[in-house]
C-alpha cells in the first residue's frame, strides 16, 4: 500500500467522521474513530522466514457527555447515550484486563462494537 493510498483511506474515514453541534462545542464528535494498520512482514533476505503479523491501532474517542450539561434532545441524546456507554464499556474491559489474571473470569469485549472491534488488539 502505498503512503498515497493510505492518505486516501484517511480522508475518506474523515469524511464519514460524525460531528454535530451542542451547547458545550461547536464540532463536537459524535462516533470513535480507528485507524488500523495490519502490518505483515519476512525477512529480506530470506522468503522462508516466517511472516510476523502485528497490528496498530489509532483510536480518537468521541468524548462523554452530561447530558445536563450539553441540553442534548432527541437524536444527540440518544448519541450522547451511546457515547457513554461506549466509553463505559471500553473502562470496564481495561479494568479486567490490567486486573490480575485471577480476576479475569470475563473480559466483556463483546459489549459494545468498539470493544469488539479493538479484541485482537
């Protein structure tokens, strides 16, 4: 791929990015945002190594809001809402996993589609 290739990837991911007016921001973010690089390599000088996989993530978090705070109605509230239950359970699976391996029973990575998406990772 190349950096010109990657560059349109990046613009059009900013293009489907949803940003809405309320009453704390002018722009604000209503979705996450990942940027995933899936990197496959082996070496040079030998075709017979064997191909590392490794993967980055890039993640800009749209952030919470009190919903007292940002007079959100209708359609922004239940974004709102989704938002911080997002980020609730995006909490909860760090939680877990920086937690000591006798208090991992359940990881809930499928909780939320970004917690889903993020599982490899």
């Amino acid at each position: 791929t190349s950096p010109q290739q990657i560059h349109a990837l990046i613009e059009s991911g900013k293009h489907r990015r949803h940003i809405s007016h309320t009453k704390m921001n002018v722009q604000s973010s209503r979705s996450h945002t990942i940027l995933r690089f899936e990197i496959e390599s082996i070496r040079a000088n030998d075709p017979n190594s064997p191909i590392r996989w490794s993967a980055l993530n890039l993640v800009d978090l749209a952030g919470s809001e009190k919903q007292r705070d940002a007079k959100s109605e209708g359609q922004r509230l239940k974004e709102g809402g989704y938002i911080n239950m997002s980020l609730h359970i995006l909490g909860k699976v760090i939680a877990k996993l920086s937690s000591d391996q006798s208090n991992r029973v359940h990881v809930p990575f499928r909780e939320s589609k970004l917690t889903r998406i993020l599982e490899p990772s």
